[in-house]
C-alpha cells in the first residue's frame, strides 16, 4: 500500500535534537516558505521532487560535514574577518573535491560492460558500499539474507555498489561487476549540467534575507554548499543514474538498510518515481527516531527487530500492516557466537562511537569525559579494552591517554567486522557501551550491559 507519510512530530514521539534538520529546526519547514507566490518546494526541484526532500536529512548535526560548524555559528554573535575567510574557503574546496572526486569515480568505472543475469526469476536489488565489502567477500549488514535468497532461488539479488561522498575508492569500483557508475553516460551527465545550471542561477538570485532573515549570515556557507552548481550536480547525477540502473536491470523490488543516506534519498525518490516497491530493513535501533519522510509514491515495507520499533513507525504514518517483525536479522550471524557456558575472563570491553565525528561533541568535550569514565573503569581492577567505532579519527589521542595515566591494565584496539566484534564480547565479563546497538549485540551473546550518557548538548 502507498504510504501516506506525516511531517512532523506527531502522537508524543519527538526527533533527538541532533537527528532535526538545522534549518527547518530554526525556521520551521523550508519547503513551505514562500518566493514570489510560489513555495521553496516548488521552484527548486528535481524530477518533481523538492531538492530539500534530497537534503533535509544531510544538513542535520550528526551527518553534516564537521568542517562547516554550523551549529557553533549560530550560537556565535558576530562572525570574525578570519572566521568568513576561512568558512568561504572551506566552502569553496568541499565544491571542488566533490566534482572532481566524483567524476575520477566514473573515470575509475571506465567502460566496464554492465551484468545481466541470463535468469527470468523477479530482480531484488541491494544498495551497499565500497567500505561495506569485508576481505572474505561478504557484504556488511546483508550477507546473511543474500546467503538465504541464493539458497531458495526465489528471487534473483542484484548487488549494487556505491562509494560514500567523503571516499575515494578508486580501485574498488574499477573491479566492481556492478556500480552505479556504469549507469552514467552522456545523457545523464547532460541532464545534470543543465539542471545544476539552471537551479544554481535561481539560488543566486533569491533574496536570501527575506526568507533566512538574519540567520543568513551564519547559514550561507553550508547552503551555498548544498546549493552550488557542484552538489546539485552530483545529486542530479546520480539520481538519474539510479532511474536508469532500475530501468535496464528491470528491477521488480529494492532492499536498503538504512534510509537517510544520500544515495538511499535518490534509491527511495527513484522507486517511488518508477512505482518499484521498496523494503527497508532495520539495521540499528535508531530506526524511526527522526521520520522516515518516504515520498507520497513509495510502495514501502518495513522489516524491524520488534513492536517498539513497529510502533514508531505507525507515529509517523507509516501503515501497520506495512511493517513485518522478523527479529534482529542482521544479527544473524551472531548464532555461532553464542556460548553454552559464559566463562570467566576478567576483562571488560568498552564500546565507543562516533560523537566527535557525528558533531555531538567537541573533541575536547569528549575526551575530557572519556578521561574521567576510564579512570573510574580503571579502579576495578580488570583489563580493560576499549573497541572504537570504525568512524572514529582520534585512535591516537586514546593512546596517549592511556599512556600518560599509566594504566598497564588497558589498551585500545579498533578491529573491524562483526566476527571481531563478537570475539571481543565473548572475551569480556561486562560491556560497557556509548550509544551503540552493540548493547543489544551483547545481551544476545548473555553478556551484562552498563549504557553511559556523556550528555549530548
């Protein structure tokens, strides 16, 4: 059934401060406001989609570029000479890096010839990644239901690569059978240029005070990012490359985890444009804490681990016999982990995130509350290990740490893979963890949890 998606907060559920778009959290909906007569939604958009659909879920604390600091500007009173200097600049290189990065990708593709399957059976395509590919050749998050789909026979998974903005993989997208580079010819790239053109002169030529007011100033560099010739582009591109992936592969229904990401917003605006049905999988318990925002086209299932997530999903509109509870099925490879007898090993393992590089914290803010949660741990007595998140930047700065308190008894490792992880949990007496589903991962494997707040602003 096409889902009939609400807009805000609704029914006592309420977004975390840093999942809410900075700017519709400042202003109120930007879709809505108006420019000669017409909504924002309507002048500037791509397919019939609002552009701002495509972006609301980029320009929020935790996903946007740290670099731009917009959050830190708008608590600021005046901005310095140097400050304007440095975030124009700033401004101006992440255009540059984008296009070009993006276009020595497609140069990496080159012509390789694209796969068909000789097979009649009905095409599900799954979305990953280059930094999703372990070197055993299994596939983050989605190994365990491909395995499954190969085994029945049912259906036919197409794989589907793409490389994050913020990488440069060049090598692995040269290899790949299938990437969504090798949907882009001259059409497309045509298409794009003459779109970003176009949106780009009608973002020039707004009158930016009358809708931003005097917010503007602080928020010009990070929209002017979003709306320069450059991303537009790319976005434009690569949404017309995912038309056409679903088009020639004849695609019968698509399976992402995740539904923020910038190409899972192009993936979910092409199926609904195609009317191809869409089923997301839960992949961590942060589904459904901000809104799905699915566009009204989009035929969607949703595949979660339980009812509490069941009915976060109905608070933002999505129809409940649209959602299936088929248990934690990412885990799935956690089975043989699972011990019959948990033995004693006098460690504990504390499991880190990313909140310096999701903008939730300074790095000085972390770390000073880092330093004093690993000086309690260390009264304890028992080894510690401290597994970081694969995003995080700062293995060094934990290193020194250790070592200028002299803890013998402690060391840092930031191991990747799910095979490493639940090895580590096995190896530990308790588990200590900072907004992470590996809580969840450790109860399944009988360990006991301590979950810590470092008390995001």
């Amino acid at each position: 059934m096409e889902n009939q998606q609400k807009s805000k907060d609704q029914e006592g559920i309420k977004t975390p401060e840093f999942f809410v778009n900075i700017i519709d959290g400042l202003l109120g909906d930007l879709n809505a406001k108006e420019i000669n007569g017409k909504k924002f939604s309507e002048e500037f958009q791509l397919d019939g989609i609002p552009l701002w659909w495509f972006y609301r879920r980029l320009i929020t604390s935790h996903v946007l570029p740290k670099q731009f600091n917009t959050t830190y500007l708008l608590k600021k009173d005046k901005i310095s000479i140097l400050e304007k200097r440095y975030y124009s600049l700033l401004k101006l290189s992440f255009q540059k890096y984008f296009r070009y990065n993006e276009r020595l990708k497609l140069l990496a593709a080159g012509k390789r010839k694209k796969v068909f399957s000789e097979k009649n059976s009905k095409k599900v395509l799954f979305l990953s990644y280059t930094n999703h590919l372990k070197n055993n050749g299994e596939i983050y998050r989605i190994n365990s239901i491909l395995n499954l789909l190969k085994e029945e026979e049912k259906v036919d998974p197409f794989l589907l690569f793409a490389d994050p903005l913020s990488l440069s993989s060049y090598r692995q997208i040269k290899n790949f059978k299938n990437s969504l580079y090798q949907y882009i010819g001259k059409e497309e790239i045509s298409a794009a240029e003459t779109l970003s053109e176009e949106t780009y002169v009608k973002w020039t030529a707004l009158d930016k005070q009358k809708i931003f007011g005097e917010h503007w100033k602080k928020l010009q560099y990070t929209l002017d990012f979003f709306f320069s010739k450059e991303f537009i582009y790319n976005t434009t591109l690569y949404y017309a490359a995912t038309k056409r992936v679903l088009k020639e592969q004849s695609i019968q229904s698509i399976v992402l985890t995740a539904t923020t990401g910038f190409f899972e917003r192009n993936m979910i605006a092409a199926a609904a444009k195609l009317q191809i049905p869409l089923i997301v999988v839960q992949h961590g318990e942060g589904l459904a804490t901000s809104n799905p925002e699915f566009l009204p086209g989009n035929k969607v299932a949703v595949a979660v681990f339980g009812e509490m997530f069941a009915r976060r999903l109905v608070k933002w509109g999505i129809d409940r016999k649209d959602i299936e509870i088929i248990g934690p099925i990412v885990f799935e490879e956690i089975y043989s982990f699972v011990q019959k007898e948990q033995k004693k090993t006098n460690k504990i393992l504390l499991i880190t995130t990313s909140l310096i590089e999701g903008n939730r914290l300074s790095k000085e803010e972390y770390f000073q509350n880092m330093t004093s949660i690993l000086r309690q741990l260390s009264l304890l007595q028992k080894e510690i290990v401290i597994k970081l998140h694969p995003a995080e930047l700062h293995f060094d700065r934990y290193v020194k740490i250790i070592e200028k308190e002299g803890w013998k008894n402690m060391k840092v490792t930031q191991e990747r893979g799910q095979s490493a992880l639940y090895t580590l949990i096995n190896d530990s007496d308790l588990v200590v963890n900072l907004y992470s589903t590996v809580a969840l991962q450790a109860m399944i494997l009988g360990k006991p949890v301590v979950s810590l707040d470092m008390v995001i602003p």
